[in-house]
C-alpha cells in the first residue's frame, strides 16, 4: 500500500518503526524491525493486564497512568520505578517461568527482540496462547523516536490523544533545551575568540566549537564508542558536545585503550565510565586516567544517580521517555551557567 493510500491515525516525527492508520473502521498498529524489514499487524481490544519483559516498558506506562495495568515484569530487582515493587518477577529470557506466566493471565507480554539473538523462549510464550508483542523501541536512533514510542503503547490502552499530547511537549522541550545548548556554546566560542585576541568575534556567522566528550570507559580492555548517528551521539550533540573517536553511523565501534587515552587527554568532559562510582576506581582501571584533563579538572559524570542496589539503571528506563531531561542535564554539565539552578535527573559528577 502507498502512503498517500493509508489513513494515518499518527504517524511519527521521529520513530522510523511504528505507525497506527485506520482499517475498515478500526485503529490498526504496525511494528517495524528495522533489521529484518518485517512489519507486524496488530489489532487488538483494549488491554488490561500485561507483562513487561523491559524495565522501559515499565516506564511508558508509567507516562500514561497504566503501572496498574502490569501484573508480571522481568528482573524486578534492576526496576527503578517504586510502583512496581510489588508485582511478580517472570523471570528473564530463558529462565521465564511459564507456569507463573499463565497464572498472571496477561492480555499481553511485551518483549523486545536483539537481532542475531535467539527468542526461543518469546516462541515459547506463544505456545501457551499468551500474546507477544515485540516491541521495537530500543532500535530507534534518536532520542525522540524512542520517546515517541509512547504512542505505540498508548494504542493498547486507547490513550493515543493523551500520548500525543504528551510527546510533543516533550518535542518541544528538548527543541528548547537544544537551542539553549547551541545559544550556549556561541556564547563560550566568542568569549574565548575575544580572550585570544580576535575582536570581530561577532563576525563569526554562527560558528562555535563544541566541547570535547569521551565516553565510556574499557571493558575488557575493548573501548567501545557509539556512531555520530547513535542515540547516545545525537544527545551529546544537542547538548553542545561532540563525542571523540565516534565513527559515521550507528554502529558501535571498539578501540584500544591505548586510542582512548589519546582522546582522554584531548577530550573536556567525561561521561559514562561504565558503572563506577568514583575517580579512584576510574584511576584503577588505568592510572594514567588520572592524567587526563576532565579527571584532573572533576569533569568526570556518570548516569547513575538513579539506580537500583543490583546495578538497574533510571537513566536506560524513564530516560527513554524523558530525553528531554538527559538534554538538560547534558547541557548543565557542559554549560553550567546555562542552568545554574538545575537539579539533575540521572547523572552525578564522580
């Protein structure tokens, strides 16, 4: 069908792999996997009870009022969200429990796919008569496809007006944030052209120089970067920053240590330095950590001020639906005097 012929009940700004269009009368929802090319039809009455397989399932229905609505998660003890304490544990992947499973009763289990690894156990469900419903969120590149998701689960429980709603204020506050990072970043590129000596600053048609990221932190002895196109990319981008050693593209692309070390010592700011909590840890993966410029100047941040005691993390949940407030804080650390008031959501300087 083209897609002048379809009836579009939304379709999306920025999610590449949803749309909700209107059949014969009623509302239909199509999922894309961006890998396989394959869409899936949903249509389906109004759930009421339903299992999430990821703690970000947990966070869009948390948006629209519906934490009710979930009687099973998977790994409740990596859940940040406090209104899910008590619901019951399923299990995870290969380890569900299936007779628990089919005494929830769920209307739906939403899961998630990772391309080149197996679902048997998702097949396995299935087998039972229990709906799965694969949802593709965590494939969307920029931060406000994923959080445009939300109307794909608002559809199951008849609440797209209301998500729609929300997803453009959300739109419109990461725009507003994102033109206060670049206002920012103009700003500190005239200081320091004026503090050089260059007098016609003003002259500069717009230029700036964004300040310098390095991300992550080795894990078995592999560095890993995201692409300049990466969801991760895109917010450091937005915020000011540019993230050093990003190669074109999504993919994630490994490096040595020693690659890394050079860019530590070229890069202003550091972020995410895997799950560390302070800088003698970062300094005793490496010592010469300690030499670089973000670690001798406490520009070193991670996002984790909002995590479980097993190592879940707010920032992988509620931060895909609240790109919004990782801009912020983004912005805060790499502009301070831009949000000198800012109360910071999920990260915390080590």
């Amino acid at each position: 069908m083209q897609d002048e012929d379809m009836d579009y009940v939304y379709k999306p700004l920025y999610a590449n792999n949803f749309f909700i269009v209107r059949e014969n009368g009623k509302k239909v929802l199509y999922l894309k996997d961006p890998v396989s090319r394959k869409e899936t039809r949903i249509e389906q009455e109004k759930v009421r009870r339903v299992v999430c397989l990821s703690s970000t399932h947990v966070a869009y229905l948390d948006a629209l009022d519906e934490t009710r609505s979930i009687v099973g998660v998977s790994g409740s003890r990596y859940i940040c969200n406090k209104n899910i304490r008590d619901v019951v544990d399923v299990g995870y992947e290969s380890g569900i429990d299936y007779e628990t499973l089919l005494q929830l009763a769920p209307d739906v289990v939403f899961a998630y796919a990772v391309p080149g690894e197996s679902n048997d156990y998702l097949d396995r469900i299935r087998q039972l008569g229990i709906t799965v419903v694969e949802i593709p969120e965590h494939m969307e590149n920029h931060p406000l496809g994923k959080a445009e998701f939300l109307v794909a689960f608002a559809w199951f429980f008849d609440k797209e007006a209301r998500a729609i709603e929300q997803f453009y204020w959300i739109y419109q506050t990461y725009e507003e944030y994102k033109t206060m990072a670049r206002q920012a970043a103009l700003l500190q590129f005239r200081r320091n052209m004026l503090a050089s000596g260059i007098k016609n600053a003003e002259s500069l048609n717009g230029s700036f120089e964004p300040v310098k990221v390095l991300i992550n932190a080795p894990f078995k002895d592999i560095w890993y970067v995201p692409g300049t196109d990466s969801h991760q990319s895109i917010l450091v981008e937005d915020a000011g920053g540019i993230l050093l050693g990003s190669q074109p593209g999504v993919k994630t692309t490994p490096m040595s240590t020693e690659q890394a070390y050079l860019y530590a010592l070229q890069a202003d700011y550091w972020i995410h330095p895997n799950q560390l909590a302070d800088l003698r840890s970062l300094a005793d993966l490496d010592p010469r950590f300690a030499e670089a410029p973000a670690f001798r100047n406490g520009k070193v941040w991670n996002n984790n001020l909002r995590s479980t005691p097993e190592g879940g993390s707010d920032y992988f949940e509620s931060g895909a639906v609240s790109p919004h407030l990782i801009l912020a804080d983004l912005i805060a650390i790499f502009y301070p005097e831009s949000l000198p008031n800012h109360k910071f959501t999920y990260y915390r300087k080590l």
